[in-house]
C-alpha cells in the first residue's frame, strides 16, 4: 500500500486482484477524531474508483 495525507486524513491505497479473480481497489483512511480518537475506514472500488464500498470501520480510543 501507498500513503500520504489528504488535507487531515492518512490514505493508503492499492490495486488488488480479489479471491475471485477480479481486479479491484482498495483504501484505508484514517480520519483524525481529537487528541484520543482515530476512525480506520477500509473501502474497495470494483469499478476503478468511481464508487466505494465499506468493509471496515473501527472507531479506536486511547485507553484512561
């Protein structure tokens, strides 16, 4: 995967081939929630970018 920041937000992307053989691309955004929260957003395209569909989102809390 490759990352750079876009304006507040870490993305990483990817091409990948799926389990089924079809081609597809991935991201992972980490998104910036305050000084104790990060929100992780994994995302797959199917049709080169132009929609996106959701397969993770974790919320993380740094621990009191």
């Amino acid at each position: 995967m490759v990352g750079q920041f876009e304006g507040k937000n870490l993305v990483y992307s990817r091409d990948m081939i799926r389990r089924d053989g079809k081609p597809a691309k991935s991201r992972m955004t980490f998104f910036n929630l305050g000084e104790n929260d990060v929100r992780q957003l994994v995302e797959q395209s199917t049709d080169d970018g132009k929609t996106w569909t959701a397969q993770i989102d974790l919320h993380y809390s740094r621990k009191k």
